[in-house]
C-alpha cells in the first residue's frame, strides 16, 4: 500500500514477507546499513551479529534507490570511511552465470515454490545465461545451520528480560556439548533440535561465541570461491507460500505442509541462515503466481557486498514481466 518501506532482517524478516506477498526486497550485506535507532538494536562497538536493515518495495529499482539513500558510515564513523559497493555491470539476464538451488534436503521447498524456481531458471536458459542446477558452495550445510541457530540465539538474547535469560540457562543445563569448539561442532556431535540449540546460544558464553567464527569464517571462504564461479545463487526464500497462521504451542513445536507432509516450521530459518550467517545480500523478487495460486518470490544472493547485482538481477527480472501485480479487488 505505499512505494516502499524499511525494516531489517536476522531470520528473513524482510525476505519472507515479499515472497509471501508479491513485492521485491532487499536483505543488505552485513553491516552496510547502520541500525542506530532499530528497535534496541546496539550501535558502533556493539553492532548487533547477522541482523541487517534494508528496503522492501514494489519496485526493484526502487529498492536500490531506498539502499543508496539509507547505506553508509554511521554517523560517528563517517569522517573515517565511505562506502563504494562494487558496480554491477551486467546489462542483461543472458550475462549472468547462474547457479539454481530450487530445494534441499535439509529444507524441502513445496513443489509450488520449487516448481516456479525451476521454471525461471529455464526460461534464464533459453535467454542464453550460463544456468547450473542443484549446484551448493562446498561445506557441511547441516554445520551451517547448527552455527547459525546458535548466533541467531545468541545476538537475539539481548531482547530476553533477566527472568527469560534464567529461563533459557535453565534449560540448556545439562546440554553443553562444547557447542563453542568447532572442533568438535560437526553435524553428527552437535545438538540437532531447534530447542536446544535455541536456549544453548541464547546462553552461550563470550568465549564460546568467538570460537564459532572460527566455523563461520570456513563457511565465508567456501562463498567466496562459490561466487568466483556464479554472479548469483538463486533459491527459495521460504519452503512454502503463504500459509494458515497457527500460533499454538512455541513456533518449535509447530509444523508447516511441504509436499503433503509436516515439516517443522522452524525448518524454514535454514533458508535465512544459509546466506544469511556469513552477511550475503540477498534481493527477492516474485515470479509468480505460483501453482497454488498464490505469491512466490525467488532468493536472489549474491557475494558480500554484491548488492548491486543482485539488485541489478532482480530490476532485469522485473523488466523481462515479473512484476508487482496488485491482488485482485
């Protein structure tokens, strides 16, 4: 109902609602937005981890003008740096080397979104861009997914009150598998839960989280040479379209319908974390309907800093007809 809005994304908050409703957004590359004034979000020396703010917008290119507008030093450390995002120069979508991820095992997308995902990715063939399929950045994505719940936690607890902090200590008692030693945080050794993982990072402790950026930095290097390959990954944002709002019970103890079967519905973070963890921009634009009927957006990431191809990508989407349409009256 308005040109654009801005709002932040840790757990895709800006990337789920435009895929659910129809609309582009942006999730920026960690830390080129300052968060001064979001919510209690703490500035300079005490950036909060992985949360980032951006645009959400009818129009991609309108969400690189929110970007320019809103991107840059804060204001304390603007006499010491500028930002200068590296250009885009792509003219077309044949220019494009792209890799397509319409699902994966650990997040199974709903055919009605990974069906729209692999009908772009045709359709991108046939304009003449460089298409891969099924193609992934080489490291362990259930490791990816285990660090990226307990840093979400763990950056999230700043918004528990003392009673809730006690609450989660409480809870993670008796779990502590050295969930801060990468060396011993593999797929197979850490807690698989979202439960525990959730009240293990909410109470990690400052030692614990500096030694899982050990494991966040390997992750780092496995994007970078994944994006020496690809301008773009394209994926889902979320692993369904819109559905029925069921508050009962924690959101762990909820499920969601992926292909006629219940799925947790935290299972929908992996598609947050896998870019989101290592601070990618991601821009999603709706290339919808889908074949249920409803909106489905596609998860455009590019590499760190990248956001101007990827937004570059998404304003070529929107020229070549997937566009905003407004739902019916």
């Amino acid at each position: 109902m308005s040109y654009f809005d801005i709002g932040s994304d840790i757990g895709s908050s800006l990337r789920n609602p435009a895929h659910y409703c129809g609309v582009f957004s942006h999730k920026s590359s960690h830390g080129i937005v300052p968060l001064r004034g979001h919510g209690n979000a703490p500035a300079g020396f005490a950036g909060q981890d992985i949360n980032v703010a951006g645009p959400i917008a009818r129009s991609a290119r309108d969400l690189e003008l929110v970007l320019h507008a809103i991107a840059g030093p804060d204001s304390a450390e603007a006499p010491a740096w500028r930002m200068d995002l590296p250009a885009c120069g792509h003219t077309r979508l044949a220019d494009f080397r792209v890799a397509v991820l319409p699902t994966h095992p650990l997040a199974e997308a709903d055919a009605a979104v990974s069906g729209a995902i692999e009908t772009l990715g045709q359709d991108l063939a046939r304009t003449g861009a460089r298409v891969r399929w099924n193609v992934r950045p080489h490291f362990d994505a259930a490791h990816l997914w285990h660090v990226y719940v307990l840093l979400l936690r763990a950056t999230t607890s700043l918004y528990m009150d003392d009673a809730a902090f006690a609450d989660a200590l409480a809870r993670a008692h008796g779990n502590d598998r050295n969930v801060g030693n990468d060396r011993n945080d593999s797929a197979d050794s850490m807690p698989g839960d979202y439960a525990t993982l959730q009240f293990a990072g909410a109470t990690l402790s400052h030692r614990q989280w500096l030694l899982l950026q050990h494991a966040r930095e390997g992750f780092a290097r496995a994007w970078h040479r994944f994006f020496g390959e690809y301008d773009v990954l394209l994926c889902p944002a979320a692993s369904t379209t819109a559905f029925p709002i069921d508050e009962r019970g924690e959101p762990w103890q909820r499920t969601i319908t992926v292909n006629g079967q219940p799925l947790p519905l935290t299972s929908q973070l992996f598609w947050a974390g896998h870019s989101g963890l290592c601070g990618l921009p991601s821009t999603v634009a709706p290339i919808g309907p889908a074949s249920d009927g409803l909106p489905v957006g596609v998860q455009i990431v590019a590499r760190r800093y990248g956001d101007l191809t990827s937004l570059r990508f998404a304003q070529l989407l929107e020229d070549a007809g997937h566009a905003f349409r407004p739902p019916p009256a």
